[in-house]
C-alpha cells in the first residue's frame, strides 16, 4: 500500500512539474555575452572591436568637407554643420549622455573628380568591393588622404567623414568603413597619416539627413547594419531605417545600459522541452531591460527586450540573434502583428499576446506597473498550453477592467431636495429649512 501511494504522488509530482510553468533560473550574464565576430570589423559581439569608438566620450571626428571640380560653388556652410551637431546630440540622447562626438570642420578641400566620377564611384561600390581598390570608394578615400595628407593636421582625429559635393541622385553614397590595426586582409589596413592611422571613416557623396549620419557613425561605434532582409527589426532601430531609437541589445553591446538591467538564461540547461513553458518575469519599471536565452550554436541567442520607441511608446520584442548573418537579427511578431514590428506594452496593454518563433511561443501572462510575466512555450506544448493562454486572456479582461475603473468619472451624487416648515409660538414666528425639517421645542408647525 505505502509503495503503491508512494508511484501515485510520484506520478502526480511529475504532471504537476510537466503542465506548470517552470521558473527561469538567473546565471550570470557573463556567461551570456555573444563573442563578438571574429572575421568582421563591426558585430553585437563582446568585446568590441578596441578600433571602434566604443567607450569613447568624446570622439574627435573631423569634417572633411570636398569639391569636385565641376562644383566650383560648392561651399561648407552652417546649415550643413548643424546637421553634424544635430547628429551629436542625437548620440548623446541615445547614449544617456555617456558619449558624444566632437566635430572638427575642416575647410574644404578640393579635388580633380566630377560628379560624373562619383556616379560611376557608386556603380563601383559593390562591384569593386575588396577587388579593385582603385575604382572603389575605399580607395577613394585613400587617395583623398595621400593627396592632402601635407596640408592637414590628424592631430588626435579618432575618426574621418569625408563631405562631398556632388548633386546627382545616381551617386548616393553613405558608407561607413572600419579599418583593423591586424587586418586579416589588408583591405581593412589603416588609413596611413603624418600624425598616425586612421581607424574609422565615412563617406558621404553629398548632404544627407541627420538620420543618415548619425546611422554612419554609428558604424563608427561599432554597431552593425540590421535591414537587407523582411525579418528586421525595422523602426525598432536605427541601424534598420534610420528611426532615432536603438535595441536596448545594442545599448548593452556598447556600454550603454549596465548589465543589471539584463538576465542570462542558458538554453540547454534552463529550458526543457517536456515543461510546459519556462517562466520570465522582467522589471516593468525600468525603460530597457534585456533578457538573453543562450542557444547552443556559438554566437546565437534568442533576446527578449523592452525599449521605449519615441520618447513615450513602450514595446516588447522578441528576436533571434546570429552573430554571424547579415543582417543578425530575425524579428519575431506578435500573432496577427505587422512584420518589423515589436508589441506596445505601455499602459499595461498586450496580455494575452504571443510573439511567434519557429520554435517557441512567447506568451505575455501578466503585467503591473513593476513587472511582466512572460511564458517561453515550446512549439511542442502548444496543444497543452490552452489553461495557460486562458490564463493570460483573463489576466488580460482584469487589467482592462481595473484601467475602466481608473478612468471612470467620479459620480457626482444628485443635490438632497430640502424643505422648510413655519414653525409658531404665540407670537414667535421662525423658519426651518432641512431634508426632515422639524420645529423647536414649544413650537408648532403651522
């Protein structure tokens, strides 16, 4: 009887663990960090790249502004300076005031190419591509630097945009290049200066947005370009589509949020497919918060994250990082969501959601003001999983009901009628007005 009461409890413990969510264990987030790429100049890898100008507060970026020869009016003025500055304290915002650029506007220089030249310089930029360095905007900007090297002064330079004047619309160029100090390939070798190498640079055909330069020295700080595919990120980021916004992933690469506002889970060991989901709470009460699920292939990880999109909308997202691709991450979409898009969480709304994966679903159970309880569900407990989305449906309806209480007007109470009575003694005569009007002592209603 006993062994027969003791295999029943077993079996009960063993549905229980099954059909119950399982709590996320918290590891180190040291043993969550992506190696950074070790073939690219650029990645969401640890550590960066030292070249790059992460880690820098205040990189001195000079301003190399050229005239082609067939725009013998070209000039520098301030409006296009602005831009630059406008650009640097975008970084500052995004950064939370940890780096900013400073500008160096150098005069302009000028230079024997047309703008017919930087059209076929555009054609050139991929065809060319670690082939001819001669034809490509590599070695354009190479020979810019040999040509003037005499006459500038690199002094201290950490990086160099160089500023063109062309006005077609065939040579639109804005290109980024990181250089090594050990390139594999001398191809990437410094730009070779009077006063020292040059490590960062960029190219920039003519005028660009704001947007466009800061996306550029971005590059600069390490970051690594996220469109090229229907699976980005697309106005979660800047290095997507140029939005003034960055995933708080890539806030954390480049030092930007401390690793207290991220949580390491360890897929292999944390996570059991037999379970029905693996249970993650994250802070609700903080702007950008990142949790990291490590997959067994190096330099993968499922990320889940929240950021804040414009200054005011709230978003969780959810995606697949592989270090390696390009472009490295694969956004995964609430059910019934637009693609490149992440789920709006402010004001405690998309309980009940699920962003979807190819091999888990991500289910939003709960949310307060402090906190917000997700579900990783297995595509394989999808079927057993309908208490749980039930769950979250009816977290879902309390939230709404507590925010229509919240909002509701207060009801204004209708005005109690009153009335008045004469009340007599002799010759005394008084007024009594109330809800129950009654006379004094002695005296009598009349």
């Amino acid at each position: 009887m006993r062994i027969q009461t003791f295999i029943f409890t077993l079996i009960t413990t063993l549905v229980l663990i099954f059909l119950n969510p399982i709590v996320a264990n918290s590891t180190p987030v040291a043993d969550c960090k992506i190696a950074a790429a070790p073939f690219q100049t650029v990645s969401l890898g640890f550590p960066m790249a030292s070249e790059r100008l992460k880690g820098n507060p205040k990189p001195k970026i000079m301003v190399l502004p050229f005239r082609l020869s067939d725009r013998p009016t070209f000039t520098f003025g301030n409006e296009v300076k602005n831009d630059y500055l406008e650009s640097a304290k975008q970084i500052e915002r995004l950064s939370f005031g940890k780096t900013k650029p400073e500008f160096i506007f150098h005069d302009v220089i000028d230079i024997p190419e047309t703008v017919v030249d930087m059209v076929i310089l555009r054609q050139n930029q991929q065809q060319q591509w670690q082939r001819d360095e001669s034809k490509s905007t590599w070695g354009f900007i190479r020979k810019i630097i040999a040509e003037h090297d005499a006459k500038i002064d690199f002094t201290g330079v950490n990086a160099v945009i160089f500023h063109g004047s062309s006005t077609s619309n065939d040579s639109w160029i804005a290109e980024a290049m990181m250089f090594s100090k050990n390139p594999r390939d001398p191809w990437f070798r410094p730009m070779e200066t009077a006063e020292g190498p040059i490590l960062n640079a960029s190219l920039l055909d003519k005028r660009q947005p704001i947007a466009t330069i800061t996306h550029e020295i971005m590059h600069l700080y390490g970051l690594t370009d996220l469109y090229g595919s229907p699976t980005g990120p697309g106005n979660l980021s800047l290095m997507s589509n140029n939005q003034d916004v960055l995933l708080s992933y890539e806030k954390w690469v480049l030092d930007w949020i401390p690793d207290t506002q991220v949580q390491c889970i360890i897929e292999a060991t944390e996570i059991n497919p037999s379970n029905l989901s693996t249970r993650i709470t994250i802070p609700n009460n903080v702007a950008d918060f990142v949790t990291v699920i490590k997959t067994e292939k190096p330099g993968t990880a499922y990320i889940i994250e929240t950021l804040i999109y414009g200054g005011v909308f709230k978003y969780l997202v959810f995606y697949s990082l592989d270090n390696e691709a390009r472009p490295p991450i694969t956004l995964h979409t609430p059910v019934l969501g637009a693609t490149n898009s992440g789920l709006l969480i402010s004001n405690l709304s998309g309980v009940g959601t699920q962003l979807v994966s190819s091999k888990y679903n991500l289910l939003v159970s709960d949310m307060t003001s402090s906190q917000i309880t997700l579900d990783l569900i297995p595509k394989t407990q999808l079927s057993n999983a309908s208490s749980l989305i039930l769950a979250a449906q009816s977290n879902r309806d309390r939230i709404q009901a507590e925010i229509n209480a919240t909002n509701k007007p207060d009801q204004v109470d209708k005005p109690v009628k009153r009335k008045t009575v004469v009340c007599v003694q002799g010759t005394s005569i008084r007024k009594v007005t109330a809800v129950k009007p009654k006379c004094p002592v002695g005296f009598k209603r009349r």
